[in-house]
C-alpha cells in the first residue's frame, strides 16, 4: 500500500468527495484524521475507515491550530493535508453581497490558508509532505450563481502555485485537483443537481462524475510516487473543460 505508515488529515470528509478521499487513503495505508464541521459525519466516516474524527470549522484559526495539535499529539506526524472542506452557494451575482462574500471565503479559501499554515512547521521539520488543496473546474468554465465560489477557488489555484514555489525546497509538494459537477450529498440536494444532463452533453466521458472518480487522483498526489509533481492542477471532470 502507497501511503503506508503515513498520517493523513483530511477536511470536509464526513460526506462527498471528501469521505471518498478519506476512504481512499486509508484503504492505501495511511492513518486518516477525518475532519469536518459537522461531527456526526465525521464520527461515521471515522468508524468505518478505522480513522479518527475531529470536529472543525476550517475557518477558526484556533480550531486549526487544535486539529493540527490533536493529530501531532497523536500520531506524532502529520505528512499529508487535503483540504476538501467548502461551502458551494447558488447565489445569483444580484444577490451577492459582502457577508454573502466573505461567508464563501471564510471556509473555501482562508480554511485553505489556515490549514496549511498549521502543518508547515511539521512538515518543514520532517522534510516531507503533500499537500492537495481541492480546487474545482468552475475556475475554467465561469458556471453561473457561483461567482464568489469561482472566485474562492481561483484563488485556491492561485495560492497552491505560490506554496509550491516555496515550499519545493522543503521536501513538500503542493497541488490541486479540480473536479467537475459531482454527485455528492450536497450537490443533489442543491440547485446545481438539475445541471447534470446538460454538463453530462459536454463532457467527453458520458455520465455523471462520482465522488470515487476523485479520490484516486487525490490519492496519486498525496503518495511518494508524485514527488515530482508539485504546482499542478489535475481536472479531474470527465473531459468537461478540456484543455
């Protein structure tokens, strides 16, 4: 197994992509911290990888900070972070305002930055780590009602370039997948389940994307096998946007 004896966190696992990330890196070895704002899911997610749940607001720097400890504390390590955690609006651009704003950048991108701020010191002294921040194929194909989450994520895209760029040096790498429209929990109980047949009409692989269709991708950067990719973002969407 490729991620075997490594410690693995990973935010937003109690449903969706980030739940199939989780399953995914423990079934390849590592020890998964399931961290996610609603501790239901996150206990459930944890019970059946054989994890360990930990209930966090991604945008609370203290509550970071916490998690981070817990997992140091507990596993003496941290070697790879997934930020999967975000809120995805249906907000028509009329209606946004500047607490609808910041509410989308307080998880979706400050939670991004809080988080790898937290596990650098850890990695730096290892001389290891990957990091995969989540990002999404809204940031090529401009999708409507979304204008503050494609902002969110270009920013994502943004930010992971510039990590890379400094944290090569380190033995870390930093990277990005962008999936496409994906059946998870959220999205068909969302506004944006009702994109489905005209997303699938333009994607060159016919059917709906699955929260399992991202993990391993995930996977694949968060191992030693892509140590020489970092700076990169991976679409993973079907062919939606291709490029």
């Amino acid at each position: 197994m490729r991620l075997d004896g490594r410690v693995a966190i990973v935010t937003g696992a109690g449903q969706g992509i980030g739940r199939a990330i989780a399953e995914k890196l423990a079934a390849e070895g590592a020890k998964v911290v399931v961290a996610d704002l609603n501790a239901t899911t996150a206990a459930a997610c944890a019970e059946a990888i054989g994890g360990v749940a930990h209930p966090v607001d991604v945008s609370d720097e203290a509550q970071v900070a916490a998690l981070v400890e817990a997992t140091v504390d507990l596993h003496g390590k941290v070697d790879v972070l997934v930020n999967d955690a975000a809120i995805v609006p249906f907000v028509a651009w009329d209606d946004i305002d500047l607490a609808e704003w910041r509410r989308i950048m307080s998880v979706n991108l400050d939670g991004t930055f809080l988080t790898c701020r937290a596990v650098y010191p850890h990695m730096r002294a290892a001389g290891y780590g990957r990091i995969v921040n989540i990002c999404s194929n809204v940031i090529v194909a401009g999708t409507p009602n979304l204008a503050h989450y494609v902002a969110s994520k270009g920013g994502i895209f943004a930010f992971t370039r510039a990590l890379a760029t400094e944290l090569g040096r380190y033995g870390i790498t930093v990277n990005s997948v962008a999936p496409g429209l994906t059946a998870s929990e959220g999205v068909l109980g969302s506004p944006h389940a009702d994109a489905f047949d005209f997303v699938v009409g333009l994607q060159a692989i016919p059917r709906r994307g699955l929260p399992g269709d991202i993990a391993p991708v995930v996977a694949f950067l968060a191992s030693e096998e892509a140590g020489w990719v970092t700076g990169s973002m991976v679409v993973a969407d079907g062919g939606h946007t291709r490029h």
